[in-house]
C-alpha cells in the first residue's frame, strides 16, 4: 500500500471484531498503519484482520478481553515481540446496558464499567509502558454522549462513558507533566449505527414495531436536530485524525460526533 497518514505506524484496536472498531481498524490499514485488531471474538477480529490482509493492509489478531490485566500483559508482549513498538492504541471496546436504577444489580453494572471503564484504564496504563520505550505515541479512548447527557435507563453506561472522559484529561495532564511524547485524547460519539443496538431490548422492539434495523434507527433519530445517526466510518475518520501527526500538537482533548445528540 502507498504511504498514506499513519505509514509505518504501529496500531493495537480493541473491540475491532464490528462495528466502530472494524471501521478504524480498516482505515488505519487503508492509510498505512500495521493493526492488530483484538476482540473478545476471537473468530471476529480474525476476520477482520484478514479483511485487511486481502486488500494488502498488514494486520494480525488476537483475542482480547479488556477487563482482564493478563489479558493486556499478553497482547502488549505480543506487540512489542513483533514489532518492537506501539505508536497508537484505540480504545474503543465497550458493552452496551439499558435498565433503571432500581432494577439494576450489582453484578450488572459491575460488569459495564469492568468493561468500559476498566478496560480503558489497562489499556492506557498498558500503552503508556509501551510507548515511553520509543518517545511517545497517541491513545483514543471512545467514550459517548451517554457520558455527557443523563438519558433514562443509562446509568451504568453513562457512568462508565463520563468516566472515560475524565480519566483520558487525567491521563493526558499527567504524560505532558512527565514530557512522555503519549497523547491521550477522546473522541465522543452520539448516535452511531453500530451492532451493539441489536442487544438490546428496546432496539429489538423498534425493528419489529417499524419493520427492520434501518427504519428503527430513524425512528430514533427523528427527535434529533438532524434526524440521522453517524455511521462507523465518521467515527473511524476522526480517530484517524487524532493517530496521525497532524493532530501531534493535540493531548487532553474531547471531540465531540453527535450528529445533533448532544445538548
């Protein structure tokens, strides 16, 4: 492939098997990058991978769950064996929840943060050792609108995304004060047509009220300035902004793809 804006660069995405994680795993190949797409399916991001390798990108897989530190010891030994080097990681990795306050369990929204809140922790912490071996590099943690605005039934996604926004601005003040080279920004998408909606309860009851995926999403975008949802590729875009050099000057910042849904 032609040098393109991360040519050379070494990428690790999480939660690349579908959705915002396979596009941004595609498009940093498609612009030069070497990705390892990981996912807790592992035949996913395998496939993903080879989606890659077929249209002459590199990449490899592995399977990843983010909530286990082991987990992440592994997959960084991996990146490092092979390539001596991680100059971008994406974490994009998330679970999806829906259910009010008081029908919530513990082990529930124990689950959601482990995922998305812990997962963006190990991974930063991770990708920070890795990256001070070489001067520096860029971390994208995915948050969400859900972090920003309080929606019924979202208190454990929204907790673990407003969470994520903080933490990144924390991460970031502290690899500029120690002169790392890492950036660490966040990317905050509203509606995204990803297939995290299709578990949950409420989708499902859109598409048979209205007749299929697509006219259930606009049934959820009509209350929206808009009226329409992003696709992954407009996520997967600004992320490849905040990997290459163009956004080197960049850290601690929050960019915000709302399409409208954010008030």
């Amino acid at each position: 492939m032609s040098a393109g804006r991360v040519h050379a660069k070494i990428a690790l995405v999480t939660g690349a098997g579908s959705g915002i994680g396979r596009a941004t795993a595609i498009l940093l190949a498609q612009e030069g990058a070497t990705v390892l797409v990981t996912d807790i399916n592992a035949q996913a991001a395998e496939h993903v991978a080879s989606e890659i390798r077929n249209g002459d990108g590199q990449a490899g897989s592995m399977r990843l769950d983010v909530a286990d530190e082991p987990a992440w010891v592994a997959v960084m030994d991996t990146i490092l064996t092979r390539h001596q080097r991680l100059d971008v990681l994406v974490n994009n990795a998330g679970v999806s929840f829906a259910k009010p306050v008081a029908e919530t369990t513990l082990e529930e929204w124990r689950r959601v943060l482990g995922v998305n809140l812990d997962g963006v922790f190990l991974g930063t912490k991770h990708a920070i050792a890795a990256m001070r071996r070489v001067g520096g590099g860029s971390i994208i943690n995915v948050a969400s609108a859900s972090g920003i605005n309080a929606y019924p039934e979202a208190s454990a996604y929204g907790a673990s995304k407003a969470a994520v926004r903080h933490f990144s601005k924390v991460a970031a003040i502290e690899c500029a004060d120690a002169k790392t080279g890492i950036r660490v920004n966040v990317v905050t998408p509203g509606g995204v047509k990803t297939p995290m909606w299709e578990s949950m309860d409420f989708f499902r009851d859109l598409v048979a009220e209205h007749g299929g995926r697509e006219q259930a999403f606009a049934a959820m975008a009509g209350a929206s300035p808009s009226h329409q949802f992003s696709s992954p590729e407009d996520i997967a875009r600004t992320i490849l902004y905040l990997a290459s050099d163009e956004s080197a000057h960049l850290t601690g910042l929050e960019l915000v793809i709302a399409q409208g849904h954010v008030g």
